[in-house]
C-alpha cells in the first residue's frame, strides 16, 4: 500500500512540474506528504532503505508523470482550461487545514509566524505577475493564406542556435511544398515493424524547409505548402538545438534552480525553466529522446532535488513552525498563481466550481485521514 501511495504520489509531482506555473512542491504539501518526500531526497544515509523503499516507487511515478500523464493534462488545459484550472484550487483549497495541523505539531503557532507568512504570499503573487508580464514564445509560426495554398514563416525568438526543424502532420495532408521537401518521419513503432518485417509504403507525414540547416538567433525562415483538403494544415514543430557551452551551462545551472523550485511549494519548477530560457528545449529533447540536452539537463536536476531537499529538511527539523507558516503562505499565494486567465459564466463555469469543490473534498479527506493516522501512531506510542 505503501508504494503504490508512493507511485501516485509521484505520478501528482510529475504532472505538476510538467506545468508551467502549477507548483510540484505545493501538490505534494497538498497529498501529505512533503515532509516524508523532502526527508528521502535528502538522503539520509542512516535511513538509506526506507529512503529508497519510498524514493523508487516515487521515482517511477514521477516519470510516468512527467512521460505518460503530461499529454493528457495538455489536452485538458487546452480544451478545458477552468475546470483543469479551479481542480488545482479545489486540492489547494482543501489541503490548508492539514498544512496548519502540521504547522502546529511539535509547537504552538505564534504570531510573529504570520509575518513572514504574508511575505510568503506576496512573493508568490510578485512571481506569478512578474511571469505573465515577460511570457515569450521561444518561437513563432506564422501561417498565411496564398493564391495557390498557404505560407509559413517561422521565427527563432531564442539566442539559441537552433540546428534543425521539420513540422509533422497527418499522413498525406500536404500534397506539394514550395522551398520545402516533404518526407514520411518513420515513428518508433514504425521501427518496430519495419524489423519484424511488417513495414509498408507510407504517404509524407512532415516537412521541412529546403537548404536550411541552421536557424540562428532571431533568425527566420518561410515555405509554402499545398493542402489535400483544399484548408490549412496543422503542424507541429519539432526543434533540435545545436549543444554549446551557454546552452549546456543554461541546461546545468537551470535544471539546478528548477530542481530547487520543485520542492518549494508555491513555486513552479517548468517556469524556472522558461527564465531561463531551456523550457521549450528540454521538454522537446525529452519528446525526441535527445540525450545531448538531457544529460546535462538531468544532471543539474539530480543535485539540486538532492541539496534543496537537505535544505528543506534541516529547516523542518529545527525551526518546523516558521517553516510551515511560510509554506501556508506560499500556497495560498498558489492559488493565485493558477487562477484561470480568463473567467466567464458558462457551462466551463458551472462545470468548474462542482470540479473544484470535489477536489477540494477529496483533499480534505485525505488530510482527515492522515490525522487520524498520526493520531494511532501517537496513541500506540503513548501505550508503549
């Protein structure tokens, strides 16, 4: 019971931090178990094997978060923004009686504590705005209509290099290109039957523009293309950049303070990434398997989970209150953080709230339980 709590926990953490603004750290003080998760990345080698009883299941959630969850919390963000967004506030919402309870276990709450609470709050708010004033694609896809079919233009908005890009679409969408080569872009299941013998002819399912190998800063290109259906193509670009000493110190050293950002509730670990500039980057390498940029992006997240996961602990074994009342703060700053950009009085609306205010009672029951649990534990150890 204990692992699969462990793999669902990590499964929450995973989605959480594949999201720009929603904050890992805040979902694992929601489910109960922040300072559990905090006290195994910090690797206490005296509880080596309970550390990793707990960490591998975690670990497996984390990814199959992050792997096989993330394109379905994609879906739901594009398709149903308000009530994907007000369930995070629901589980918000719901979880701060638990947060208070573990504020006030080992001493009374004091009142100097809601000062730095406030702060907390505030900061959290000052990040949240400070992100939506200096959002900025990392590229642009510019479609226009043209007598005979349609024109592209793309824009590398990054300082980075970019050193390939091709758009896939649906099999046999596009019928001719214009400073463009159409060709198929054989997936890994394709592969798998090829191999077996099982492959077959196939119509071209991307594109990309003639002569262009490298894409540099603030650099674009354009192609034309025409569509079978007579109506634009959607296309998705698929972006490799060329690995250099900036970008593999960005991956390094951002992946580091985004691994930070992870476990400090109220902070979300993917708009660590966006500052600085590897968001786009990483989740790409990650979808084409490109170890060149995960590594180095890996590497930094390996040790900054590890060293703000010991930071984290020693602040909740020596000063436990003032650290929860700041925790209080940055998540209820969260909730702002995640509101939804634009609200209006529709199904989406209605739907929404009734979302919210289950998630907020699933929430609730699970801190309900977690006490009682604490509340065994305790009585059992008094009987000893």
């Amino acid at each position: 019971m204990q692992a699969f709590l462990a793999i669902i926990f990590g499964i929450i953490f995973g989605i959480a931090n594949v999201i720009p603004g929603v904050s890992g750290g805040t979902m694992m003080v929601v489910m109960g178990c922040y300072d559990k998760v905090c006290g195994a990345l910090a690797l206490d080698f005296k509880h080596i094997k309970s550390n990793l009883n707990f960490l591998i299941p975690f670990g497996i959630g984390a990814i199959s978060g992050i792997i096989g969850f993330s394109f379905v919390i994609t879906y739901l963000f594009e398709n149903f923004p308000v009530p994907t967004y007000l369930f995070f506030i629901g589980l918000i919402l719901g979880s701060l009686p638990q947060i208070f309870r573990n504020a006030t276990a080992k001493e009374k709450f004091k009142i100097k504590f809601i000062v730095p609470m406030i702060i907390a709050l505030i900061a959290v708010v000052g990040i949240t705005v400070f992100q939506q004033s200096h959002e900025e694609e990392d590229y642009t896809v510019k479609r226009t209509r043209t007598e005979t079919g349609f024109a592209i233009e793309f824009t590398n908005n990054t300082s980075q290099e970019i050193g390939s890009v091709y758009f896939e679409f649906p099999e046999g969408a596009i019928t001719a290109a214009g400073g463009a080569e159409l060709f198929y872009n054989e997936s890994f299941s394709d592969k798998i039957n090829t191999l077996f013998g099982n492959g077959g002819e196939h119509s071209p399912n991307a594109i990309r523009p003639a002569g262009v190998s490298v894409v540099g800063a603030n650099k674009s290109f354009s192609f034309t293309y025409n569509s079978s259906q007579g109506q634009p193509v959607e296309l998705e670009a698929i972006i490799k950049y060329n690995m250099s000493s900036r970008l593999f110190s960005s991956l390094l050293f951002g992946g580091f303070i985004a691994a930070v950002a992870m476990i400090i509730p109220g902070v979300s670990g993917s708009f660590m990434m966006v500052l600085f500039g590897i968001y786009a980057t990483v989740i790409g390498a990650v979808k084409d398997f490109n170890l060149v940029i995960i590594l180095p992006a890996a590497i930094g997240i390996i040790f900054g989970v590890i060293l703000g996961a010991k930071m984290i602990k020693w602040l909740l074994d020596r000063h436990n209150g003032l650290t929860y009342s700041i925790i209080i703060g940055l998540v209820a700053g969260s909730v702002y953080a995640i509101l939804p950009p634009e609200i209006e009085f529709n199904l989406q609306l209605i739907i929404g709230i009734g979302v919210m205010i289950v998630a907020g009672a699933v929430s609730l029951a699970i801190g309900m339980e977690k006490k009682s649990n604490d509340e065994m534990v305790k009585t059992a150890g008094n009987l000893k």
